[in-house]
C-alpha cells in the first residue's frame, strides 16, 4: 500500500508503481481526485486500474465507471470489502 498527500503525488507515484487498485478521494488538494481519475482512464496503463472512490458528495458522479463509490463517512469494514474484492477482480484479469 502507498499513500500519497494530493493528486500530483498520486499520479506520480503511478507513473512509477502500477497499481492494482487505487483508493482514490475527490476532494484531493491541488489535482483533484476527478482530475486524477480522468488520467487514470487515459493512460492505457492505468485505465483498467480498479478505483474505489471516497466522495461526500457524488453529485455528477457515473458509479458505472468505477469499481466502487464509497460516501463519507465511511465503514473501514466496506472499504475492506471493496478493496478485497477490486484485488480479486484485478488479479482474475492478469
């Protein structure tokens, strides 16, 4: 697991480490989560990258193109589940 502090840092740290799932929360300071998606989706290493998204609010937000829409607050025991089963998924690809 790598956490990083914003959405410049998130991508950077993909661009070195491909992830097998990514927790990602809209409300990152400077790059925002979205913005961090919307890389995701266009970078052809990252775009099947599983991504559960953390949100307050998910106004505007297609739950078809994410893994997993957690809203705040949220229960570690459902952020377990959804990673676990993102993991799964991701490892049944490879």
């Amino acid at each position: 697991m790598i956490a990083v502090r914003d959405g410049v840092d998130a991508l950077r740290v993909m661009e070195q480490h491909q992830p097998a799932a990514v927790v990602l929360d809209l409300g990152l300071p400077g790059v925002s989560g979205a913005d961090v998606a919307q890389e995701m989706f266009a970078q052809p290493t990252l775009k099947a990258v599983p991504i559960i998204i953390v949100t307050g609010d998910a106004t505007g937000i297609d739950p078809t193109r994410f893994a997993c829409v957690l809203h705040k607050p949220i229960d570690p025991i459902e952020l377990i589940d959804a990673v676990t089963k993102c993991l799964s998924l991701h490892r049944g690809r490879e």
